[in-house]
C-alpha cells in the first residue's frame, strides 16, 4: 500500500540543528537538508517522517499531522507564507 501525505509527521526545527541531524532515508522523508521547507527568513526547517519517530529527532519537539502543517505553512500572517500564483 502506497504512503500519503496524510500518513507523514513534521516536526519543526531550528535551521542550526540541521547539521546536527543524520538524514537517513529510512527514517526520514527529506534525506538531505536541501530538500527542507525552510521559513522565509531561514530560520526554521520542516521536517518530516513516516512511523516511528527517527532517533536523530529530540523527544521534546512538537510533531505535527499533514492537516496541522498545511494550516502553519498556509497562514498568511507566519513565517512560512508565500503567495500562490
């Protein structure tokens, strides 16, 4: 069975923590950092995974479901907002 969008986890992180992070392809969907969402001003970065959180994601940080995520990147008003042509 395929895996949607709407199966996915995003979590946010702080643009520095990336080179901290080991992208595997088997635990995240973004396998590189060039393949982020990053805020417009860069200071932030999406994240996403499928199933069990990969270990290089700390606990602590807040997950998000596909719905969750369209809703902060689609707020006109936050950091993550770009106009659609």
């Amino acid at each position: 069975m395929a895996v949607g969008y709407n199966d996915n986890t995003y979590i946010i992180i702080d643009s520095s923590d990336i080179s901290n992070m080991v992208f595997d392809k088997d635990n995240l969907l973004n396998c590189d950092s060039s393949g982020l969402r990053k805020s417009n001003d860069g200071s932030k970065a999406i994240v996403q995974y499928h199933g069990t959180k990969p270990e290089c994601i700390d606990e602590t940080l807040t997950t998000y479901t596909h719905k969750q995520i369209l809703e902060i990147v689609g707020d006109a008003s936050g950091i993550w907002y770009t106009e659609q042509l």
